[in-house]
C-alpha cells in the first residue's frame, strides 16, 4: 500500500512537470519581453514582421466648433505646409457674476477692461520682481486686423429642429448651426474696438495705481490680450449695462441672453497681409478671462466719499468659433491607400488607417482573411476565431509616419505631435490611457504611445522626420481579447492631454459615428506624410512588429 503510493505521489508530480512545459511551450503571453531575447533565453528568439496597411486622406466636413475649451482667433499662412491661409473667429455670450445687480445710486463708469490670458511659460524671474514668459499655441511671424463688435445674433442653448427638445444646439466652424447660416449682418452689431495689424506680445502686464510717490505697480499679471475700452464705448457700456439696473434684461441669465448676445471677435487679414499672418489660442476658461467694469457709486452714508467698486462678466455662456480656409483638399483612396497623407487642423482633414484591410473575424466564410491569417499566426485560435493560446509575444508595434519635406517647406514649424484614436468608437487607444500625462509640459505627455516629431540634428527648428505611433497594446487586445479591429484615425495635436477628458467633436454630416479630435480644432497646424503607396520604400507606412517566439 505504501509503495503503492509513493508511484502516485510519483505519478502526480510527472503530470504537474509535463503540463507545465506544455503550457510554457503553448502559452507565454506573460513573459516580460524584456528579459527574453536571443542572448540569455535559449528556448526563446526574436524578430520583426512588416505588415501591410491602408492609409488614406479623410476631408473632414464642417466640425463642431461650439463649447471648445479654448478658441482660436487670428488670420494665418501655413507656409510649413503648403495650406494657405486660415481665418478664425468666434462669437461667445458674456455673463454677469451676479443676476439683477445693483449698482448703488448715480452710478459712472470710470473704465471698462476686458482681459484674455495667452497661453504662457514664465522662463525667468527677475530681480524686481517681474517675470520673463515665452507664448504657446501662437501662429506665425505677422499680424492681423481685430475687430470686436456687440453680436446681434441669439445663441441657442437647444436645437429648436431635433427631435428630443434637450438635445444641445451644435454651431460648426462654416458659421452655420447645420441648419440655418449666421450672416455677417447679425454677428456685426456696433463696432467696440477695433486695431489694425495686431499681434500678441509676450511681455508681462504691470498694473499700476496711487498718485505722487504712492504710484506703483500694484501686481503684475500674465501675457494676456488686455483691452481697456475708449471713453465713447465707456458710455456704451453705461447705457447698456449700469443704466439698466432694476430693468427685466438684467434680472436673470435669460433675459440678458437675449437682450445682450454677445461679442463677435473678428480677426480679418491684415494690411501686411502678404506676410506670414498671426493666429493665437486664448484660454477662455481661464478664472482671468472676463471683462470688468470699473464704477463710481454714492456711499451708503451720508457725507462719505465716493466709492470706487466693480462689476465683471466672464465667458461661461456659448461660444462658437468661426474657421475658413482657402485650400483645396479631396478625400483619398480608400481602397488602395494613397501616396501622400494631408493632414490639417481646425477645420482641415486627417487621415483614416486600416490595418489588416479593416477586416475583422468572418465566421461565416471557410476561408481566412487578412486579419484571421495574421491572428492565427500570433494566438491559436477556437474555430470560432477567439484567443485560445499564443504563439508568438508581440513586444512591441509600431506605426511609423515620415514626413514628405518635398511638399512641407517647415523650418520647425510642422505640428509636434500627432494623435491616433479608435474611429468607431471616437476614443483613444489603450496604449494612451496606459502611458503617462505630463500636465506641466503637454509637448512631452505620453511620448511613449504617441513619439512627439523627430527632428532632424534633434534640433527644435530642425525639419521633421518622422513620427513613430506605438500601439503595442492595442495590438494585444486584437489577438489576445479578442478585440474588433477598428478603423484608425491620424490628426494634428495641439494638446494630446485634452483627449484624456474631452469628448470627440461631431462634424456636420448627419453621421453620429463621425467625430474628430478636440486637439485637432484647436491648432491650425498642418503636414503631409508618406502613405502606404508611396513608391519610395525607406518612407513607406508599415505596421512593424517586434516579437518573441519559442524555438521549437
């Protein structure tokens, strides 16, 4: 009896040996590809596959431009890219930070400023106190001509035409709700301000106050575009808004909608028109974006001085930004791919990519297609096409893009990074979520998935290279859980943070599914890329695939 189990005990722990040199021999998926390579793992190899893709210009129809957390103004030349030249405007309502105010008695404005912070980095401070800032998201070398106006047009919380009333009414960057045009008519009402040949300065504001030797600088504040309004538009403000107290328009959120509908800022080429153009980014969510209204009141007290108070409105209601180009774009070939890739931000185009043909699992066909044949060469498979056990480790897959300097005269000025997204479902890859934000400098977050642009001597005005996309991750979800494979989307990033918390933005072609990158609207960058049909080898788009695999 004792003997006899010993020779089970035996028995038991063979099968326990076997089993799990099959399973090491079958399924090694949680290998760390780091370790395993053809120098310290005998049993194991290494190698790179190159698999074909389809790569093709998408012109994107009018995008929704309502509700951005920033918007574009300006009039540019994309000289980098061959683009021509891009306008942006935009139309925002202004909202008071208290409803039905009271102003006091006899009321006067003694001034009206309106502030916009740029997008800035301090780069020194100094010994008295002042700081040195560089501007981000600021476009080309020229100027442009500025105008702000009072809007006459009403900006629609719902969409009067949808079926569900709470359905949000969408403005796109054609100046159009979808349904109806916005004349110029009705965004131009009285003239506020106006400056030819403007440009942003990166100089820090010192805001001064006291009188005699009191007078000084009270603070300071960011690069912003800072505007304080001529006497005449000071009486425009006091009959539209501190002669108003007590009145119905004032009393609530509504009623001021419709009886003050907004500003139009609107940017024209300039009389440099023939250089370069300027465009910026203002960050309308900023806490120091607002338009302040500097009064003098009766004191409460009888016999008291004069007090000096104020009244602000911020930018929290709708806005719509306005973009229009002057280049032509034609969709490219979806079935063959396309030589050259255009890629435009605002409202421009990206490119569309399908790996393995766009084809997915086709249980109803005997025969394999181009995505069955690459799975059953990672993972075996069920004959229902679903993971099983893996043959090969996908260590990592890349998507390379090269820029075509042919037709990019750049001189550092292409876009730096590019962002790649799930089409049908109009979100980011899982290898995005899975690398790290950097918040404090956007240029450089999730360099790992999304390889910000090589540039040639590595130098920041250098023209650019390449850029390299990883999608190791998504690739596994392919082969291993058995994820669908989707159509991709390539567009130009201004901020490839934005996309971790925003929602893709609708175009307007009746098409829920057909969305597009917040990033994508806000930068008005552009560049052209090899496709997958280009005929120059060394520049061709390929999926690549770095892989581990037992030698048997």
């Amino acid at each position: 009896m004792k003997k006899r189990k010993i020779a089970l005990r035996h028995l038991a722990i063979l099968a326990v040996l076997l089993s799990s040199i099959i399973a090491c021999d079958k399924d090694f998926a949680n290998i760390d590809s780091d370790i395993i390579n053809n120098d310290n793992a005998t049993h194991f190899g290494t190698g790179s596959e190159k698999f074909e893709v389809i790569a093709y210009t998408k012109v994107l129809e009018p995008v929704q431009t309502n509700a951005l957390p920033s918007n574009l103004l300006g009039d540019f030349e994309d000289s980098a890219s061959s683009y021509g030249r891009t306008s942006a405007s935009f139309v925002t309502q202004i909202r008071g930070t208290l409803t039905d105010p009271d102003f006091g008695t006899s009321a006067v404005i003694d001034s009206v400023v309106l502030t916009i912070p740029y997008f800035s980095t301090p780069t020194a401070f100094n010994a008295d106190g002042s700081t040195d800032y560089e501007l981000d998201s600021i476009f080309g070398g020229g100027s442009f001509d500025f105008s702000i106006y009072e809007s006459n047009y009403f900006l629609r919380d719902f969409d009067p035409t949808a079926s569900d009333i709470d359905t949000p009414q969408n403005y796109y960057a054609n100046q159009t709700t979808g349904s109806d045009m916005i004349s110029q008519v009705q965004l131009e009402g009285e003239l506020l301000y106006e400056k030819e040949n403007f440009s942003p300065e990166d100089t820090e504001i010192e805001l001064w106050e006291g009188e005699g030797e009191d007078f000084g600088v009270r603070s300071r504040i960011a690069p912003a575009l800072r505007i304080k309004f001529d006497a005449d538009i000071q009486q425009y403000w006091q009959e539209r808004i501190i002669d108003m107290a007590g009145q119905p328009e004032l009393s609530n959120i509504n009623n001021f909608n419709n009886y003050f509908r907004g500003l139009y800022f609107k940017a024209e080429p300039g009389a440099l028109a023939s250089t370069q153009g300027r465009m910026m980014l203002l960050n309308m969510a900023s806490n120091s974006s607002n338009i302040t209204i500097y009064y003098t009141r009766d004191p409460f007290t009888d016999g008291a001085d004069p007090v000096q108070t104020t009244y602000t409105f911020n930018f929290t209601g709708n806005r719509a930004n306005f973009l229009s180009n002057d280049f032509p774009l034609t969709n490219g070939d979806e079935t063959t791919g396309d030589e050259n890739l255009f890629l435009k931000g605002g409202q421009g185009s990206v490119a569309e990519i399908k790996l393995f043909n766009g084809e997915d699992l086709d249980p109803t066909s005997t025969v394999d297609n181009t995505f069955e044949l690459f799975k059953k060469e990672f993972v075996e498979t069920d004959d229902d096409g679903n993971f099983v056990s893996s043959k090969k480790l996908i260590n990592e897959a890349n998507l390379v893009f090269y820029v075509n300097q042919t037709l990019v005269n750049a001189n550092g000025d292409e876009p730096s990074r590019v962002f790649l997204y799930d089409m049908n479902n109009n979100i980011a890859l899982a290898d995005y979520f899975f690398d790290t934000a950097n918040t404090v400098a956007p240029e450089f977050s999730r360099s790992s998935h999304l390889v910000p642009l090589e540039r040639e001597g590595n130098e920041a005005t250098g023209d650019g290279v390449r850029y390299k996309i990883r999608i190791t991750e998504h690739l596994n979800n392919l082969i291993l859980r058995d994820s669908t494979n989707v159509k991709l989307g390539l567009a130009v990033s201004g901020n490839v943070n934005l996309e971790a918390s925003s929602i893709q933005y609708d175009l307007l072609s009746g098409d829920d599914q057909d969305k597009v990158p917040v990033s994508s609207i806000l930068t008005p960058r552009g560049t052209v890329l090899y496709g997958n049909n280009t005929t120059d080898e060394t520049k061709k788009l390929y999926l690549e695939i770095f892989f581990t695999e037992p030698n048997n």
